[in-house]
C-alpha cells in the first residue's frame, strides 16, 4: 500500500468524488445514471480495494493484464473489472476472460487479434477505441483519421464489439486545458456513429484532475485513481 493510500480516507474520498460528479451531472443537464466510475485500481492492494468496495465501488480499472489476475481472485465475485491499460498482444488470452470492457483498443492488429482469441475462447468482448486527440507522441490510440479510415473493418468483427472511444488528455495544472480534447473526443463520436450507422454509446474520459470537465462533454466511463485511493505509492 502506498503510504499516502490510507484506506480509512477512501470513504470520505468517494462522498467528496459522488457530491462533484453530482454537481457536474446537474450542470450538463445529465443524469447521475449516465456516468460511472471506474476505480483505477492500479498499484493498489486487495486491501483497499476491498475498502472501495464495501464504499460502494462497483468497477474497478486495472493496467496491467498480470496484477489483474492476481487481484481478481481476491476480490467479490460481483466486482466488474476493466482494462485502462494499454494491452499487449502477447496478453490477449489471459486478458479476455479477465475484464469486462478494454479500454485502450489502439489498433487494428490488436482488435483483430482479440477477435481471433475472443472466437476460439467463445467470448465477445466489449472493447473502447483509444484515439490519440492530441497528437502526442507519447500516447496510444488511433490517430482520428486513421479510425475513420479503419472503421468499418473494426465495426465488421465477429466477436469483438465497440462500444465506445477511449482518450486520455494531456497533463496540466489547470483541467480547462482538457476541454477542447473531450470535445474533440465527442464530435469524432458522432462522426463515426453516422459514418458507421451505429451507436456508440460509451466515451471513456477524464481522470482525477479533469472528471468534471469531462463530465460536461458527455463523459460515460471516469477512471479516477489518485482522487478515490489517495496518492500512488
Ligand atoms: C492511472 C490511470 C487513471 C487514473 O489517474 P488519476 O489521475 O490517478 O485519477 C486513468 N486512466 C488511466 C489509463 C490510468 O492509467
């Protein structure tokens, strides 16, 4: 457990996170039904976890395919895991039966490698595609027009299902500097809904310093870490 992490705080944390997403949910003319949170759980013991848990956290969203398996075991069998990490194609087999959602679909060789395993394992799993908004050199994901171009070869798998497109903003002091990223996160959403003729219902986005503004811009799936667990350690 990380030193800053004191389980004891967890709840306190989670009446503070619930009265926020709330709030934003009242100012966007949203439902508080519309967004959940999923606890990025990274780095984090079983033990907190478990104090999560018992807090009301339902959702949990691990990183690395190896540490999920070995928490999941460990935790109520009612916890819903997903992966906020990025995933190796060498971790697909073990990461499917895992999760309940993939966040961080950032190719077409991946997608078509889940969707091989996903077919011989008798599973269809619900995935997210990342997209790199910001052009960041550092980050996974599609870059936009490569997903527009990709698209209908992503929507035709067999098994794999999109339901939704994952961004993760640039880091900064100020969560404003987000907003024009969530933005664009939304508007390639609803380009892609009319391009492909589906529903994508699901836009995975914001973290502990810009949930809110997340939020505003049509947020589904916040993963929050530091503002739920306390610091890393
Ligand atoms: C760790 C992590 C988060 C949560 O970050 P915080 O700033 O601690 O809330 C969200 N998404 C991904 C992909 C992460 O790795």
């Amino acid at each position: 457990m990380g030193i800053l992490s004191d389980p004891s705080n967890i709840f306190e944390r989670l009446d503070q996170l619930e009265a926020t997403i709330c709030e934003a949910c009242v100012r966007s003319g949203r439902r508080r039904e519309e967004v959940e949170l999923v606890a990025a759980s990274k780095k984090q013991t079983v033990e907190v976890l478990r104090v999560a848990w018992d807090a009301g956290v339902g959702v949990f969203g691990e990183n690395r395919v190896q540490e999920a398996r070995e928490k999941i075991p460990l935790m109520p069998s009612g916890v819903r895991w997903h992966l906020i990490g990025h995933l190796q194609r060498n971790k697909v087999r073990m990461a499917l039966p895992l999760f309940d959602m993939v966040h961080g679909v950032d190719s077409v060789e991946l997608a078509h490698a889940m969707d091989r395993v996903a077919a011989e394992l008798g599973l269809f799993p619900k995935v997210l595609l990342q997209v790199n908004v910001s052009g960041e050199g550092t980050k996974f994901g599609f870059e936009r027009e490569e997903l527009k171009r990709e698209l209908d070869g992503l929507l035709s798998l067999g098994r794999v299902e999109v339901h939704g497109l994952m961004t993760m903003a640039p880091y900064a002091e100020d969560a404003e500097e987000a907003r024009p990223y969530f933005v664009a996160l939304r508007e390639l959403r609803e380009e892609l809904e009319v391009r492909g003729g589906v529903k994508l219902p699901h836009l995975s986005m914001g973290m502990s310093g810009d949930y809110v503004v997340a939020i505003e811009e049509g947020a589904t799936l916040i993963r929050i870490g530091t503002a739920l667990f306390g610091a890393r350690g």
